[in-house]
C-alpha cells in the first residue's frame, strides 16, 4: 500500500535535504532503565516507568533511523547514542549540556 505521496515530502528520513546546513545534535538512549532510573520511579506507578521505557526505545529507532538518512544525504550532524535510559528527566537533564555543546554556536 506504501505512504501517501504528499506524506511522504514531509518526512525528514526520506527528504533529509530541508536539514542540510543546520547544526544538528541528536541523542536517544535504549530504553534499558538505570541505577538512578529505579530511585526515581521506585515511587511511582510502575506504567511510568514502563512507558518510558517504550518510549525512549522508540525515539532510539527512530533517531538511528534519522542518523542514517542523514549520513546517505552527507549531511553533517552529531549523534550521542547512550547505552541505557528511559524517556524522561533523570536521562534529559544530563544531555542539556552536551546538547547545547553542540549546537550553540549556530545560536551565536
């Protein structure tokens, strides 16, 4: 059945051109929930932490999938794949700064 064409056109893995040029820094973890993961959920409903889980190994897929496309196009861009985290702050707050490490001179 495949995409609609005019979905298709919107779709930055398969028309990763719109990007070239910008400073680009992706990052995505595996889902796999750390040490400092358990104290942070351990009072929480345990679908928290299993959607987060899901949802990061999700964004993982997804961002390899964006890497790829990008690295075929030879657009330039950085990736900071980790090994383990879940979709959420205890992952996010440490990636603030590598993050804008790498992108704050195309905001200067």
């Amino acid at each position: 059945m495949g995409r609609p064409r005019s979905l298709g056109r919107n779709d930055v893995v398969l028309n990763p051109e719109g990007l070239r040029g910008t400073q680009l820094y992706l990052s995505a973890a595996n889902g796999e929930i750390t040490n400092g993961e358990v104290a942070y959920y351990a009072d929480k409903e345990i679908t928290d932490q299993i959607t987060g889980s899901l949802l990061e190994a999700g964004s993982r897929h997804c961002t390899e999938n964006l890497s790829v496309a990008l690295t075929k196009s030879g657009i330039e861009h950085t990736t900071d794949f980790l090994d383990q985290g879940a979709h959420g702050w205890p992952m996010f707050g440490p990636q603030l700064q590598p993050a804008w490490d790498g992108i704050k001179s195309a905001l200067q």
